[in-house]
C-alpha cells in the first residue's frame, strides 16, 4: 500500500518522483522496462527547446519556458550534461518573413528572454554552413542541449536516495477504483510474475501508453497517437558542422528535421514525423532516413551524411488536443495525468515534476 504510485520512469514520472521525494510521503514508480528512461525519454531530439513555439496560453508554452529556466541550475545540481548552446530557427525565403515574425512575437508573449531576428549576414557569421537559400534566422540564445539519459537517471537515483520506492520490469495491467484509491495489478516481465499494488493517489507519466490506464478509471477519454520521429546520429568528426541547433519554421507536425550538436560531440540530424497505430514501432526505414537528409539539406549545407555512425526512432505521445494533460481526472479522485508529454516534454520536465507534486 503506497501513498502514491507513478507509473511510467520517463523524464516526466523520474521529474515527479523527485519532486514528491521532498515531502513525508510513501511513493514507489513502476515501470515495465528494465530501467528508467526506456521510452520517449531515451529517443528524442536532445533538446532544450527555448520556448518560442507552443501556442501562446497553452501550458506547452507555461512549462516549457519555465522548465528551460531552472536546466542551468538543475544541471549543476544534479551534475548532467547541458550546454545553452543557443538555437536557430530559419527563414529559408523573404515570402516566409511573416511567419517568423510571427514565431518571433509569439515567444516574446510567452516570455522567452533574448529573443532576435537576424539577418543572413550575422547568421552566416555564426554558421558558415548554412544553407545558402536561408535569408534571415530567429536567435533564441535560451535554447540548449542535454542529455536525456543521465537528466533522467538523476532525477530518478535523487528520488530514490530521498526514499522513492522503484520496481522496474513492471507492467500494469489494470487499475480499478476501490474505496480510498486504486487497486494496481501488475506483471513481472521476466518471471510472468503477477502482483497487486494499492495506492491513494495515481500519478499516470506512461508515455504513448497514457491514454489506456486514464481510459480505465474515467469516462473523460483521452487519445494519444504515437508519432514516430527517425534520427541519424554522426560521428564526432562531424560535431563541428554546425555549433548551435538549427531548424526550419514548424509546421503542424512538429519543428521539422533539426540540425545541431550534442552534449557528447556528436552531430544529430532528425527527426521525421510519421503517425503510426503501433506504440511499440522503432523501426527505421530507408525512406525516412533518405528524407532526413534531403530536409537537412535545406537549412545546412554539405552535411556529411557518410559519417553516421547510427540511426534510431523514437515515439512522442501526441494528444488529440495538441496540448500537455496535466491534473487530476475530473471523475477519478487521486487520479492525476501527466500525459500527451511529447516534444517540448524534455524541456519542461523540471515544471511538470513540479506541477505535479503540487497538485
């Protein structure tokens, strides 16, 4: 019997159990992997996104901003790898001016500090490989880079030293309503071993999966689709091609192919955006590796494809509202999602912790 049960060890549910773990509290996470950050947290774009495109309003847009505020700090804290690099998002013709000042006025609205348009000479003098089409770029020298494994190690071995309890190898099956709480029936996934935990309070951090344990309790049903994004990871040797993260005006299904280095030397190139109705498919395909070249092309030139070193995909946990669902369900007290975290989830992991040991 626990106070509260996360399920789900990503940077969201390591983020809260680390927030949860500074109050007189018995909380455990459960997490069918074999460790934490075995999901979307492992295979993302790395980024620390500086907050300039999340609808002005959303709590995207609140969280984001105030999570890329408390990275330096935290990451000195809890000693991961982070580096505000700065980032630059670019205009690849004077017919698309508009919608850059208007990414440009959204992020001044949503309080994101330093923010500039710059033109193509000042953008060339800060990246000599830039595309030779690109006309002017928005500056956000807030944006930065991280690594998510050790981000979210820390925030899950500073949760355990401060008392939170882990059971990895997890899986919950079913979660039913009980006077008080919830009763959570689990499986080992080594042994096929059945257990049943019971909790008062639910905090559901489960990824792609998160719209299945809400859809067991409330009537208020959520959809999450599963967006796989392709990466393309190069050699050290490339790290150098480009020294702040570059990507093009986003469209609807996300920021587009990014372009920028890692906290590790690396060149990372990705990611694709594809919908797919398996939430278990990582698999790469020719053609999205194909376009992630040919889109890179568009905003860096002469990127050295020839010295990828690895390819991977990734799964982000789309909502049908286009927003983060963070709170309790209206009708399953003790029931409190933190769901649809997908991009930018990374960077706004230190505000939701926070948002939901709070409530």
């Amino acid at each position: 019997m626990y106070d509260v049960i996360i399920i789900g060890a990503g940077v969201s549910g390591a983020a809260s159990a680390r927030e949860l773990s500074r109050y007189k509290v018995n909380a455990c996470v459960l997490e069918r992997e074999e460790d934490v950050c075995c999901g979307t947290s492992k295979a993302n774009s790395a980024i620390v996104h500086a907050g300039y495109d999340a609808a002005h309003g959303s709590l995207m847009a609140k969280l984001n901003v105030e999570g890329s505020r408390r990275m330096p700090a935290l990451a000195k804290e809890l000693d991961f790898a982070y580096d505000r690099c700065g980032s630059l998002v670019v205009c690849l013709s004077d017919e698309d001016r508009p919608a850059l000042q208007k990414l440009y006025e959204n992020g001044i609205a949503n309080g994101v500090e330093g923010l500039r348009i710059i033109e193509r000479d000042e953008l060339v003098g800060m990246e000599p490989n830039i595309s030779d089409a690109a006309v002017a770029a928005l500056w956000a020298p807030t944006g930065g880079i991280v690594c998510p494994f050790h981000m979210t190690m820390a925030f899950a071995e500073n949760a355990y030293t401060n008392g939170v309890s882990f059971f990895l190898n997890t899986k919950v099956t079913s979660i039913q309503k009980k006077d008080g709480g919830y009763t959570l029936e689990t499986i080992h996934t080594d042994t096929d071993t059945p257990e049943t935990f019971e909790a008062k309070v639910i905090i559901n951090a489960a990824g792609v999966h998160a719209d299945e344990f809400n859809n067991m309790v409330s009537e208020h049903k959520l959809h999450i689709t599963a967006r796989k994004g392709e990466y393309s990871l190069l050699d050290k040797e490339a790290g150098t091609h480009v020294s702040h993260t570059i990507s093009q005006l986003p469209s609807k299904m996300g920021k587009g192919v990014l372009v920028t280095p890692t906290v590790h030397g690396n060149l990372l190139v990705g990611p694709t955006a594809v919908d797919v109705t398996n939430k278990e498919a990582v698999n790469t395909t020719q053609d999205g590796l194909d376009s992630l070249a040919k889109t890179a092309a568009l905003s860096v030139k002469n990127v050295p494809m020839r010295q990828v070193i690895t390819s991977f995909a990734g799964l982000r946990a789309h909502e049908d509202g286009n927003d983060f669902i963070i709170g309790e369900a209206e009708d399953a007290k003790g029931f409190i999602n933190a769901a649809g975290i997908e991009s930018p989830g990374l960077s706004s992991a230190p505000a939701i912790g926070e948002m939901v040991a709070g409530i």
